[in-house]
C-alpha cells in the first residue's frame, strides 16, 4: 500500500447528542480526532491510483489513514492530545527524517513558485539533504478512529543549537479559504456544558493555558467570557433537523481553533468540493437532512467567530477585516455544508455566502501562504 497526502488547510469542534455523567475529560471522547492551520490528511490507498474521476469498481480508496498537525510545540501538543483528551501516544511509530525527497514532496508547491518568482520561498523549512532542519514525528492514536500525526521542524542533530521552525499565521478566522477543522463526538450520556467546563479546567492543570472554549453569547473581553455560567457553555439545537444535537468550538495549545468527529474544511466551491470527495476518492455524499442549510444564528456567530470578534476589538478594527462572516441574526451571510462519508471518517465541506442567496457572491478571504510548516 501507498500513502498518499492530501494538502489541505485547517480549525476544531465539539459535538455530542447530550445526557449527563462523565468523571474525567479524557473518558467522554469517542472517536476524536484534532487538527490546525496547514493540514495534511493522508489517505490511505493501493498503488498507482490514476487521478480522476473514478468508477466505483475503480476507486481503490481504503480510507483516511491520519491526520498531520504541524506544531511549534510538540511537548505540549502530546499532553494536549493524551493527558487532556486522553489519546494514546504510539511511541514506537515515532521518528525523524529529512532529505531531498522529503523537501519536495512537503514544499514542491512553494519551492515551484519561489522560482518562478525568483524569490526565496515564504514559511519553507530546508529539511533538504543541504539544509539544517528535520521532521520530528509523534504519534497519537485518537480514541476508536482516529490518528494524528503531530510534526514538529527542528534542529538536525550535529547542526548546532536552535529553536524549532516556526512561522506564524496571527490570522484565524475559520472563514478563511481552506481553513480546516476537526470534530470530535462526545458519549451521549454527558453533561455537555459540565464536560465544556471539565476540560478548562484540566487545561489549567496541565498549563494549556490557550485550551478556551468560545462562548454562544457575546462577549467583550476574556474576563467576560470566563464568567459565563455553566449552562450557557455550548449549543444545542432544540428544533429542526439536528434537533438534539449539542457542540462547541475551542483553542487547542497553540492558540487556533479547536473543536470535537470529523475533518472540516472551507471551499470556495461547495458543489465542486463535494464532487472532490465523492466521485474522485469515492465517499458518500450524506442527504438532507444530514446538511446545513442556512446556518445562522448569534449563538452560532460568537462559537465560531468569538476569538476573531475579541481581536476586533482589541486591535480596533472592523470584524469583516478579520474575515469574520456575519452570519448573525442581524446579518446578510449564510453558512452551508455538506457531510462525505468515508469508511472510518466523515468529511465537512463549509461555504460562506456573502448574502442571503446561495446565488450571491461566496464570502472567500485566502491566506497568502500554503506551507505545511505552519502551525496549528
């Protein structure tokens, strides 16, 4: 078999169908799988799969075999995925590794279009036989599902002392253009505003001081948003088509957007993306009423957008220059998406439509990078 890596770019989230119990954060995830910035989702498949459109009798797709997050961090992102979330580090698929082969087939796109610009490349690591860096991996397996691949671009040894790579996106927006998310479910048997406030509370204990949950009301200030009360913690639809349905975003240590089941990712293209998923690497598209249609709301608005809308304000600046959708009660966008059903995955396409109309303009701010090597 081939491993093959699919590039994409990446935030993360919380769902449950809500109940009560639960003594430990670690205990009440149920395939979870977490995520960053510039993702990489490998998929597993047989040799010499032909790029195109495939027939189900030629689709040879097993499934998604991990998913990679860089990070700046690799210490505390272990305690983040195994002491808070409770995953389990596979230390013997641990290891390092650099090389020419390595360095184009990270960086072939941003080495490619440095030279067509004569310019060095932006956020590329020289993991490349001339260079000083390497790829440092860790392992984790994520609950029933899942594995995450945490990278981390270091310092080869015998090439001195340093820090660690890192390049920076202060940008976080999940309306941004490829922007990525994960999903993990939560045991249905939960409190979910306790097990919100549990898994804070740990962070704290570990010194994952950036693990912060975002908040369905509106806030000005992290003072505020910490005294929100308990009950108020998460969303949970109580009519229509998810009624039942309970979730919550979060920050992962490193400071970008976390959240609690499958790999979610921002298009420009809703039908397109879909089509991606489907009928090239041969998912399941899931029907209505497994789609989001419209999606708005305040509530919705301040989980997903809460960090960027406290930036705003701090930084003095209007929420649409942080590429924050309005899709609040008061506002003129919509939220769309659809699920793609792999065997031990679901992906989540999301679309941003400036207006009220699937017909109007698509809400699409872009990041001017695409390195793999920036963190979550």
């Amino acid at each position: 078999m081939t491993t093959v890596c699919l590039r994409f770019e990446l935030d993360l989230e919380v769902l449950t169908v809500a109940g009560t119990g639960a003594d430990r954060p670690e205990d009440t995830l149920v395939g979870k799988m977490p995520v960053r910035m510039a993702v990489v989702a490998a998929l597993l498949i047989l040799t010499e799969v032909p790029w195109l459109a495939l027939g189900d009798s030629d689709n040879h797709l097993h499934g998604i075999a991990f998913i990679s997050v860089t990070t700046d961090d690799i210490e505390s992102s272990l305690k983040f995925y195994v002491e808070l979330l409770g995953g389990m580090h596979a230390q013997e698929m641990s290891h390092r590794f650099h090389g020419d082969e390595h360095y184009q087939l990270f960086f072939f796109k941003e080495l490619q279009e440095a030279r067509e610009r004569g310019a060095e490349p932006v956020g590329v690591p020289n993991i490349g036989d001339d260079g000083t860096l390497e790829v440092g991996e860790g392992f984790v397996c994520v609950f029933d599902n899942g594995l995450v691949q945490l990278m981390q671009f270091t310092k080869r040894e015998g090439t001195g002392q340093g820090s660690a790579f890192s390049v920076v996106e202060p940008y976080t927006s999940p309306a941004y253009i490829a922007a990525p998310h994960l999903c993990f479910w939560v045991q249905d048997d939960v409190d979910f505003n306790h097990y919100i406030a549990q898994v804070e509370a740990r962070a704290v204990e570990l010194n994952l001081t950036q693990v912060k949950f975002n908040r369905p009301v509106e806030v000005h200030s992290e003072a505020e948003q910490r005294a929100v009360p308990e009950e108020r913690l998460g969303i949970t639809f109580l009519q229509g088509d998810f009624s039942g349905l309970s979730f919550a975003y979060f920050k992962g240590p490193n400071g970008k957007l976390y959240g609690l089941f499958h790999f979610g990712t921002t298009t420009d293209d809703l039908w397109r993306s879909v089509d991606f998923y489907t009928t090239v690497l041969g998912a399941e598209e899931l029907r209505h009423p497994l789609q989001g249609v419209n999606i708005h709301g305040d509530n919705v608005e301040f989980m997903l957008f809460q960090k960027e809308l406290l930036d705003a304000d701090a930084w003095q600046v209007a929420p649409r220059e942080l590429s924050v959708a309005n899709i609040s009660d008061s506002g003129n966008m919509r939220l769309d998406l659809r699920f793609s059903l792999f065997d031990n995955y679901v992906v989540e396409t999301l679309m941003y439509t400036d207006g009220q109309r699937l017909g109007d303009p698509v809400f699409s701010p872009r990041h001017n990078h695409s390195s793999v090597a920036y963190p979550s």
